[in-house]
C-alpha cells in the first residue's frame, strides 16, 4: 500500500495568530512568535498549520474583515516573514493552511472604498450588493434579511455630500460587505488571490463561510419554509470548481470548506471530485457527550464521505465554539451557535476528563483530525471575562445576550507563574489584548511538560502514536470496525488489532483480556476502564478477518 496524499489523514492545529506568542511586545501574536515556536509544534506531533487570517485588517470581526488579501497585517509582521514561516514550516514537516475569506471583505479594502467614492449604478458598485432604500424617503432597509450576527444584515450608505444614499448587504457585522459573486471581476480577482499564495508555497485553503457566496438576485424575503436566497445555492459549486481547477495546476494543494450544513446530501456536493478535498465536520463538534450520539454522527460522517470519495474531518473545538472541556463539563454537553449558554455551571474536572477521552476517541477514527491551539493544554472557555475587554462583534450586535467567541480566544499560557505566562516577553509594552486566568499558571507549557498525566503530554504521545501506527496516520483510510460493546461504550477497530474503546457510560468497563494498553486518558484500575475515559489497545489476539468490499464504519 503506498501512503495516502498528506492531507488524506493529517493532524491540522488551528493557529489563531493574535492569541498563539506576541514576539514584540504588543500583547498581540504575531509571526515572528510563531516562528519561534515551530519547534514546539513540530514536537506536538502536528501536519500543518491553519492560520486563521493573517491580512491587513481594522479588526471589527479579528481578521475576518479583510482589507488586502495580498499581504499580511503589520501587527503580525511582514510579507517576507510569511514567507520564511512557510518555509521554515517545511523543513519540519509541517505544511501551512490559510485562511481565505470570499464572501465578504472589509470596508477599508480599496475596492468597497471605491465602491462609496462611485455614484449608484457605476462599476464599482457593482462587485458588492448596493441597492436603494424601500418607501418614500428610501429609509427601510432593501430586505428584511437578518445580519449572523445580530441586527438587519443592510447598513445605509451616506452621499459625499450628507444626504443618504444606498443601502450594501452585510450578512456578517456592517464592517464586512459581502462581494457580488455574480460580477466576473469578483471571481478573477479570488482566483489570482489563489495564485498568489499557492506562488508562496501556501499547501491549502481554508474557505471562510464557504456555502454563502452566492445569492438569489432578486434579494427575496425568505418566508417559513424557503430555500435560503444566500446560502447553499446550487450556483456557489461552479466558485469551487474554477477554484479546483486553479489548485490543480499545483501540486499536493487542498481545499477545505467551512460549511455549517445540516443536510448530509447537501453538504457531500462540496465533495465532488471536482471541488474541495475536505469539509470540516461540525455535526461531530455539536453532538453531545453521548455514545449513541456520537456513533449516529461517526456513521452518518463515514456513510456520506465513502460515498464521495473523499477522507472525513473531525474536530472538537475552533475560535468560533466554547472550548470543549467547558462544554463537556455543563449539564447539556451539546453546542449550537446560535445558543452559547454561559449561565451553567462547569465542572472543569469532568470536563478535562471527557476532553481527554474525546482526545483519544477523535484521533483513532478515520480521516484527519483538526486541532485549535491550547485544546492540547486543556485550556478552558473563560465565561468572565471583563465586559469592556471583549471585542467580538456578536457580543455588542446582540447587547450581551450572546456571550460571543472572546471566551475561547484568549492568549496562550508558555511559562511562569502570571500573565503574560510567556505569551509576551518579559519588558511587553502592552499586556495580552485579552485577560488571561491566573489559574492558567498550572496549564502553562512549561507546568505541563514532562508530567505524564498533563493533557499536553497525552497529545504528545496520541499525535505520536498515531503517526507511527499505520492504520491511522500512514492509511487513514483503513476502515474502523464497531465491536458488540455495551450501551455507552464505544468499541471499534482500526486495521488489524488496533482498538480504540471509549467509556461514556457511568459504570466501569472491563477491558478484553491480553490486549496491550497503547495510551489510555486516564487511570486504569484492575483491567477496567472507568466512565470518562478512553483507551487505545493492541489486541494481537483478536485479527479481524476482514471480508472484502467492507465500508467504514461497517458494523461487525
Ligand atoms: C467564520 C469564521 O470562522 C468566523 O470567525 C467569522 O466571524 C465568520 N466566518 C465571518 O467571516
């Protein structure tokens, strides 16, 4: 068997570039303190990186508000430091990921400046959405279309000299006009944006907000029972096709899509051979802490992707989600956007526990798997922070009633005793741009390493294990095979003998006899395996006669 294309079965850390290591003092991360950092990560065990975006940007959505898509933001450093990052990242064996962002830009980016100096109806216009105000003095918005993040999704437009003009569309906050993905220009201009970094030695693409580039032209009120006019529209595929096309004439370059879909069929059309190479899997992030849950997920996942071809994604926690270790450690362990449920308690011990045993679950099942930075520390959501701190635009658009994403966004513990916890050098001029808990003192790095029962060591050594296990890492397409296992406990194989068990339910489970114990997510006692805690086990007793023809995830 020869080794699958790296990004078939890669483990991808999620860098959030102002929260990872300020190397200049500024309380804000940058390049250079990635750079420094490169041996840590290539110590974690990691494939690549995925940068969350690193462009010039005023910072209304942190960075999610493009304003030149060709450069790199001062904060963080410089074009040329980009580039010795990528390169740098190879001789470790770690690729790089960016972050593209093609619905919208940020309304400092030179065309939408353009595009407020041009009168109504002139070209520049026309690469976003401007439409005229409805009744008599053109003062409701052109739809009824909500922004995601709170607030009507149409902000009005001021003539040079006073009186109001046009309304622009914003599906995000008003800082972010969406582009006209109708307009020639538009898709010319992402596609050599593409080129631009592909030149750069960039390996993939992350697509922000990838189903929603497209919309219905009529700009229709959506009523009960609608197809959405602005996502998931049969015409955003030809987008991602061109773009195929575009990372075809490269090599080894992948596109993966941040698609939040709930209907399975919908969402494998991204998966056609001739569009993007992977789809993160957000139905697997939500799913509660539940072993029949979790299974309906793991088999609906693997049905769907077998049948495009294409290796699934898995992944726990992103810059957009509560942490997982506060989400497992509350009475309702699921996660939906649009309810972030700060009011319940957390117990953090039982949620470090389960994150630990989901640690172990997630990297034995097929496909790569998706780190975010401080999940290998067991870092927590931080639920109190100041309220004049947070910055995220879904905190202010919807009065405080929804938390927003700062809580999972906050710098990364290094070293020491107190913040700046080696985040910032010693003599930083500015302190972390968000507060971090003292108590991280005891998650630091530095605390965590060489302790054999910190979280950082567990996935040291599960990023290592799965490397050197050919069934997971080298062939991540070897099928898993579910074993009879009581309710609660998950059981599956992975090629011949290897065995990953996870115990979600509240009694101990007897572990099989004479099997090995490769890494387990907590104590072991007398062969059981307590609630919370997962297991990977050789078992050379049991070799799996395997018929051909079987599917992942087919049960035994
Ligand atoms: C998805 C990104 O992950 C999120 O952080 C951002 O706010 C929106 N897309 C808008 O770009």
């Amino acid at each position: 068997m020869t080794s699958s294309p790296w990004w078939r079965g890669a483990a991808i850390y999620e860098l959030y570039v102002q929260s990872f290591a300020d190397a200049d003092g500024d309380g804000i991360g940058d390049l250079p303190g990635v750079r420094a950092r490169l041996p840590y990560l290539a110590a974690l065990g990691i494939d690549a990186i995925w940068f969350s975006p690193w462009y010039p940007s005023p910072r209304s959505d942190a960075g999610y508000d493009v304003a030149d898509y060709r450069s790199i933001d001062p904060a963080f450093g410089t074009l040329d430091d980009a580039d010795a990052l990528i390169a740098e990242g190879h001789t470790h064996g770690i690729r790089t990921i960016i972050d593209i962002v093609p619905n919208h830009c940020s309304d400092q980016h030179q065309w939408f400046q353009a595009a407020l100096a041009a009168p109504p109806g002139a070209a520049e216009r026309a690469r976003f959405w401007f439409r005229p105000g409805r009744g008599p003095g053109g003062d409701i918005p052109p739809n009824g279309w909500q922004s995601i993040f709170g607030g009507p999704a149409w902000t009005r437009t001021t003539a040079p000299d006073g009186t109001p003009g046009e309304w622009y569309l914003h599906l995000f906050a008003p800082e972010q006009p969406d582009f006209n993905w109708a307009n020639p220009e538009v898709r010319a201009e992402f596609e050599a944006i593409l080129r631009f970094w592909f030149d750069r030695g960039v390996d993939g693409i992350r697509i922000d907000s990838a189903a929603m580039l497209t919309k219905d032209p009529r700009l229709p009120e959506i009523g009960p029972g609608d197809p959405s006019p602005h996502a998931d529209r049969d015409d955003v595929h030809d987008i991602y096709r061109a773009w195929r096309a575009v990372a075809e004439q490269y090599s080894g370059r992948v596109l993966i899509g941040e698609i939040w879909l709930a209907d399975a069929t919908r969402f494998a059309r991204y998966l056609r051979p001739d569009e993007m190479h992977t789809v993160f899997n957000f139905p697997y992030l939500c799913c509660p802490w539940d072993a029949a849950q979790l299974r309906e997920v793991i088999d609906g996942t693997l049905a769907f992707h077998a049948a495009a071809g294409a290796p699934a994604t898995w992944v726990l926690s992103n810059h957009d989600v509560d942490r997982h270790v506060s989400r497992y450690g509350r009475a309702d362990t699921s996660f939906g956007l649009d309810r972030r449920d700060h009011s319940q308690p957390v117990d953090l011990a039982l949620g470090t526990r389960r994150a630990r045993a989901a640690a172990l679950l997630t990297m034995a099942l097929p496909g790569s798997v998706y780190l975010y930075q401080g999940e290998e520390l067991g870092l927590w959501e931080v639920e109190d922070l100041p309220d004049d701190k947070r910055q995220d635009p879904i905190w202010h658009r919807t009065g405080g009633t929804d938390p927003g994403r700062d809580g999972c966004r906050v710098p990364l513990p290094w070293a020491g005793s107190e913040p700046p916890f080696g985040f910032s050098p010693p003599d930083a001029a500015k302190p972390p741009w968000l507060p971090q808990p003292v108590q991280w003192r005891e998650l630091t790095v530095e605390a965590q390493t060489s302790d054999p029962e910190s979280m950082l060591e567990l996935y040291r050594q599960a990023l290592r294990i799965r490397r050197a296990e050919a069934a997971l890492g080298e062939h991540p397409d070897t099928p898993m095979t579910w074993r009879p296992a009581p309710d609660g406990v998950l059981v599956f194989d992975r090629g011949d003998g290897l065995c990953c068990v996870a115990n979600l339910s509240a009694a101990p489970f007897p572990l099989p006899g004479r099997a090995a114990v490769l890494l387990a997510s907590g104590p072991l006692a007398d062969g059981l395996l307590p609630p919370d805690t997962s297991v990977w086990l050789r078992r050379p007793d049991v070799p799996l006669a395997r018929p051909p023809g079987r599917r992942p995830g087919q049960h035994e």
